[in-house]
C-alpha cells in the first residue's frame, strides 16, 4: 500500500496495528501496517534509513502508537 492509502485507512480507523520492522538485507527500516509494507509509487518496498525518519512519517500520517520490531525471530 502506498502513503496515501495508508492515510486513507487510518483517517477511516480501519488500521490496527502499525510496526516498523527493521529491514537486514537493506540495512534500513520498513513501516508495516496490519501485515502489509509501505510501498513507494511503483510498488517497491519503501525504505527508511533510520527510524527516526519512518517515526516521523508515521506521526505525520497521525499514527502515535507504533511498534518496533528490530528482530524477525
């Protein structure tokens, strides 16, 4: 899903659950909102550099309560 789906959902309070899940092989992070990644305009993985930037984005999407999983075992 893209940003302004993302938005979309959340204006819509259909997200449950959004977590930014630290991404190994690109050594960056990666929003993920009920299961499903953020994705750019050609639907590629988005990827955050740091996870401050991708809090950011969340808090200007209007998502305050995030988790962060650094770990996928």
């Amino acid at each position: 899903m893209i940003e302004r789906e993302l938005k979309l959902l959340i204006d819509a309070q259909a997200i449950k659950r959004v977590q930014i899940h630290y991404a190994v092989m690109s050594q960056g992070y990666m929003v993920i909102a009920d299961g499903k990644a953020l994705e750019t305009g050609k639907r590629e993985t988005r990827q955050f550099k740091t996870l401050d930037a991708a809090a950011k984005l969340l808090f200007k999407l209007g998502v305050a309560d995030f988790a962060v999983k650094l770990r996928t075992t």
